[in-house]
C-alpha cells in the first residue's frame, strides 16, 4: 500500500516557519520570566538554608551538615550569577545567544533539586520527628 503525500507549497513553508518563530519567541518570554523569578527563589533558598541549618545543628554529623551548607550556598550564588548575567545580556542579546546561555547552565537547576533532596540522607531517622517534618515541609515547599 502506497500513500501520497500532497505537495508542499509555499504557504505550508512559510506558516511552518511562522509557527518556528513564535515558538522561539514564547520559549525566550518563558526563559526570562523563570529567570526574573530565580533571583528571588535564590533568596528563598538561603531563608530555608538557615532554618534547616539552625534546627539540625548539634542533632546531626556537623562535619556533614556543614559540607551539605556549603554545597547548597555555592550553588545558590552560582545559580544568582546565572540570572543576572542572563538578566544582563537579554536586552541586547538576540535568541539563539540566550538560547545557548539558557542551555548551558540548565544544569544546575536539577543538580540543585538532587542536592536539596540528599538533606534527607543526613537528618531522616536521626533526628526528632518534628524536626523531620518541618525539614520535610522546606523540602517540599
């Protein structure tokens, strides 16, 4: 069985690559709204970074819980730079360059998400269960 497909004309081409340019411009709007709003969960983060720290210290390894702090602080700042240099070059830059910069760095938000969610391994079982609650809430929320 054989199936022909219709000729492509112009006009299927060019809304196509219509289509292509809205997409482009939707998915650079996104982009930086996600990355006006990374400043500000930047802060959050430090908020809940404290609380776990305050609340876990002398309850858990401190050699741990201090390496776990560090971690999470340059990945705060690294992920703050990330912003604001995108936030910097987006009004001058064209899509293609944001693209890259945006793709380059995708990284850190699921490596920040992984290194937010090992906290678990140092306080789950060792620690009083409200104090594992709360951590869960920060966790969570």
């Amino acid at each position: 069985m054989h199936l022909d497909t219709p000729p492509v004309d112009d006009d299927t081409t060019h809304q196509a690559a219509m289509d292509d340019d809205r997409t482009d411009w939707v998915n650079l709007e996104l982009n930086r709204a996600f990355m006006a709003n990374a400043k500000t969960g930047v802060f959050t983060t430090t908020l809940g970074l404290l609380a776990i720290m305050l609340m876990l210290y002398g309850l858990v390894s401190t050699p741990f819980l201090l390496a776990w702090g560090m971690a999470v602080v340059c990945m705060a700042v690294y992920r703050r730079w990330i912003a604001t240099t995108y936030l910097a070059v987006s009004a001058n830059a064209n899509a293609p360059y944001l693209r890259t910069l945006f793709s380059r760095h995708r990284w850190s938000w699921p490596a920040s998400s992984v290194l937010w969610a090992s906290l678990m391994f140092l306080y789950f079982g060792r620690v009083p269960l409200t104090n594992q609650f709360i951590c869960i809430l920060v966790l969570v929320g």
